[in-house]
C-alpha cells in the first residue's frame, strides 16, 4: 500500500540554524501539507501545497518556512533560522485531488521530530 | 476560527465498547475525520463523515449530526492495541483549498 515518506526520522539543530525537512508524498497525490505537533499539544497545520505554490498557510507559517517541490517527488519544509519553540514533530500529508463538497483524506507521513537546543 | 472539543481521557475494558464524542463549531464544515494516533506516531485514518448518519468500518463506526455540530467515535470489542489517542478533525474549505483543524484528541487507556 503506497505511503506517505519522510527524512529524517529526527533531526537535532542548533538554534538559528536552517533545517529541511523532506517528504515524498504518495506517488498520485496533488495536494501536500505540512502540519506540526508540539509534545503534548494538538496537531497544526501549517500550510497546503498545490500546483506548484502555496494554497493556504496559517498563522504559525511566518518568513523563517518556506515549502517547495523541487522535483516530480519530494516536498520540502525549509526553516531558516530554528528557534527553541520550533520543536515539535512535523508531519507531512497528501491528498489525490479534491473535489467541490466531497473531502479527500489526507494520509500522513511518519514525521520528523525537530530538537533545537 | 475553528472550536472542536473532545473529552481529555476515556478508560474502558478490554472487550467493552467506547464512544468519543466531538462537538465542533467550524465555518467552511466539509467534513468530519477521525484518526487514530498513537504515542510518537502520525496519525492514521480511520473514518470520514461527510452526510449526517452513521459510518460503519469493522469495529468502528462514526456518526455525524451537521445540524448539531456533533460527531462520535465507536469503537466496540476493544483491543489492548486500541489504547492510543483519538483525534477528531474537521475538513474546512477556504477558497478551495480543504486544511485540517484537529480537536485536542481523546487518550483511551483499554484496560485487561
């Protein structure tokens, strides 16, 4: 059964640093998604991913993110410059096309978790 | 914003039957998904309501009621493996685009 895939399982950075984080979302899917759990803390989205530019982006997805697919597979979370509140797990998600008044489930990544010291 | 509520923490017996309960007030409702998660892991999906009524899946089942804002979770003849978070999660569209706004999760401790 085909799965959403993400690199690395975990990552640890100093504060101020830049991370990446990648994700190959299943192979037919059109809409990608990053969302974050803080330890202990619900699950937020950050942002939605279609053709090839941002969707949708919530508030927490300030100038230090930024998303890109640089090629036909992988979908990428950059955070420029970390911060202590940056830790948490980060999921990626991705859905087949959406159609009007009918939801397409989104199918999660296994998530990287963040430690910035 | 969105406001999805679900209670913190449920325990029941190996065997018996479970019901979370979801209340939400959202603007945009497309939909209502349960996932299942356990400690350190992604979520895994379980059900999705779209039309008011029940959903049935093995031994899950999820209800909706759009007009009420209410939506439950069933499991029944629960398992040690269904010990795990239940997260509640409302479909919302904004300009076409359908993001998740997950409830807080209900923590079910099954119990021998």
């Amino acid at each position: 059964e085909p799965e959403v895939t993400q690199t690395p399982s975990h990552q640890v950075t100093q504060m101020g640093q830049e991370v990446i984080l990648r994700c190959v979302p299943i192979s037919n899917h059109l809409y990608f998604y990053w969302y974050r759990q803080i330890l202990g803390q619900k699950v937020e989205f950050l942002v939605s991913f279609y053709n090839n530019e941002i969707s949708e982006k919530s508030e927490i997805f300030d100038d230090q993110f930024s998303v890109e697919r640089p090629d036909g597979s992988n979908f990428t979370l950059k955070i420029r410059s970390t911060k202590l509140e940056d830790s948490a797990m980060y999921f990626c998600a991705s859905s087949e096309a959406v159609v009007i008044e009918q939801p397409e489930t989104q199918y999660f990544g296994p998530g990287t978790r963040l430690l910035v010291l | 914003g969105q406001n999805i509520d679900q209670p913190t923490e449920m325990t029941a017996t190996e065997g018996a039957i479970v019901q979370i309960n979801c209340t939400y007030q959202t603007s945009g409702f497309n939909g209502l998904f349960w996932y299942q998660q356990h400690a350190g892991e992604a979520p895994t999906f379980l059900s999705y309501n779209v039309l008011d009524g029940l959903e049935e899946k093995g031994r899950f089942s999820s209800f909706l009621s759009r007009s009420k804002g209410y939506s439950y979770l069933l499991l029944k003849e629960l398992q040690m493996k269904d010990s795990a978070s239940y997260l509640c999660a409302v479909s919302v569209e904004d300009a076409n685009d359908y993001k998740l706004s997950f409830g807080a999760g209900t923590t079910v401790t099954v119990r021998a």
